[in-house]
C-alpha cells in the first residue's frame, strides 16, 4: 500500500466515496486479478485501493467515450507490476519459472481455465502471468491485453504460448511463509482476547501512541483521530476474531455468526515495531476478499 495512500488524513471525501460508489460492480473482479497477481488476497487489496486512489486523481483525463473497466484494469495491472518489482518477485519467478523455449506448446485444454489456472500462475513472471489472467480468466481480447499490458498483439500471443507451455509442466508450489514469530503471535493473541472483551484500554496498550490505521474504502490517519474501536462496538452483526493464516501469513480474522457457527468474514493486519503495533489494515468494508481466500488455517481455537 503505497504512502501517497496511506497517508491520507482521516475519513475520505464524498466525491471519492461517490466514485467508489460507481465501481461497486467492478471492484470484485479487480480484486479477483490483483490477488492472483500478487499472490495474496490482502496485498491484492491494496494495490486495489492504491489503484482506485490513482484513477480517482486521473478522472478528468478518462475518455468516457470508452468503457470505464480496461481503463481500471490497466491501472491496477500498473500497480501490481510496481508491487511485485518492490517485493523482489520479478526475479524470483522468472528463476523459478525457466523452462527451454523449444518446448512445443501443450494443447489449452489440457490446463481448463478459471481457478486451475489462478492457483499456478505465481510460477511465472508477471508479463506472461497477466497475459495468462486475463485471457484464460477475464476473457479479455488479446487487443484489449496488448492495451493494459502495454505490448503489442504479438507479444501478448508470445507472452500466452510461453506461460501455457510452463503452466502444463508446473506443479502448484507453496506460498511464500509471513507467519508470526512465537514473540509476535502471543501480541496478536492478546489483541483479539482483549478487542473480543471489548476491553479497549487493554488493546490501546498493545498499540504504539502514534500508531497508523486505514480502514479500506473508510479511512486512513491516525488511529487516536478514529472512533475504530467504538464503531466496533456499535456493530449489529454478531462478530468475535480470531487468529488465522492466510495465504501464508499470520492474520487477524473477523468471524461473523452464521445460523449456528462462525464463520470468516474478512482480515484485519495487524503491522509491528518491535512488539507494538504500529499500523492496523482493516478489510472490513471489502467483503469480496474473504470468499477468495482459500488457503485459511485456524491458529488455536474461536
């Protein structure tokens, strides 16, 4: 999530909260490729907001005789490729994605499209791993790819042949482990015992004095200038949290009460100094994160 962003002084404005009011329809699908590019339905998010807060500042150089969605994917692909090389990936998969370029390319069928297809692609670099995205996920034309790309028909279809060929001979690897430190976890543990009491003096101290919140699509500034934790406490959804690992990292989760059970209903990322929090992310309002988020593991018990 990118400072511009993060930076932001307290609740967002009417016009930006009307804008994102006009892309509701679009926002789960935008979800859906920056989590798979990335490789995290959390990261994935904020590049979405960072992508959003981009297109909001760029509205009066949008063409609106022209559709609003490539517009936006473009965008958001920009920043997913901003995020990878900041994290270092972009090396790391094209080592681990080399395969000989002789290769005849395998039969499409044989690797089916949609989630099969979504699960692998991390094994590949991010050109080859968009093409394959929004061709054999979104259905893109590739005239519409070789825009949001930024290449030429040609290299999209180069970019396609390349990732099938490594896509049909890749097992599915595992992700990339961020799970908490035993020092860590115990803070985390404290923070959901406490924030489920509703003992908000207990979870103030576990949280550095100038410590960062955003609440994605809500809010970002200090957390002591939010009412966070008493809007918790106004929520009529019954709710407690947990701890969980999602997609490989140490998470907090919001469950919400079901007819007879809790279940996920989104994350809450909790950032340390040392063993104080120092930045809380909320996805409380991007409900379509948690459906996408299949690799969740329990840590204790709820």
């Amino acid at each position: 999530m990118s400072p511009e962003y993060i930076n932001q002084l307290g609740p967002f404005d009417a016009r930006y909260l009307a804008f994102l009011e006009t892309i509701t329809q679009l926002r789960p699908a935008l979800h859906r490729y920056c989590a798979r590019m990335t490789g995290s339905v959390m990261d994935g998010e904020d590049v979405v907001q960072d992508a959003l807060f981009e297109a909001y500042r760029k509205l009066d150089q949008f063409d609106d005789t022209r559709s609003l969605k490539p517009w936006l994917f473009r965008i958001a692909h920009n920043r997913c490729i901003d995020f990878l090389r900041s994290r270092g990936t972009q090396e790391q998969v094209q080592v681990t994605a080399v395969v000989p370029q002789a290769v005849p390319a395998p039969d499409p069928a044989i690797l089916g499209i949609g989630r099969a297809v979504e699960h692998l692609v991390l094994t590949l670099p991010p050109k080859e791993r968009a093409c394959v995205l929004l061709k054999d996920v979104f259905d893109y034309s590739l005239e519409e790819i070789a825009e949001m790309v930024d290449s030429t028909i040609g290299g999209v279809k180069a970019a396609l042949n390349r990732a099938r060929t490594k896509l049909a001979t890749t097992a599915l690897q595992p992700k990339p482990s961020r799970i908490a430190s035993p020092e860590i976890r115990r803070v985390m543990q404290l923070y959901v015992e406490r924030f489920n009491r509703r003992d908000w003096d207990g979870v103030r101290e576990l949280i550095s004095a100038d410590a960062r919140l955003v609440v994605a699509d809500a809010f970002a500034g200090e957390l002591a200038d939010a009412p966070y934790f008493s809007n918790w406490g106004r929520w009529s959804m019954p709710w407690k949290l947990g701890l969980s690992e999602v997609d490989g990292e140490t998470v907090v989760v919001v469950l919400r009460r079901d007819v007879d059970t809790f279940t996920p209903y989104s994350f809450v990322r909790l950032h340390f100094s040392g063993q104080q929090i120092d930045r809380i992310v909320d996805y409380s309002h991007c409900p379509w994160i948690a459906p996408l988020a299949e690799d969740v593991t329990t840590v204790g018990s709820f």
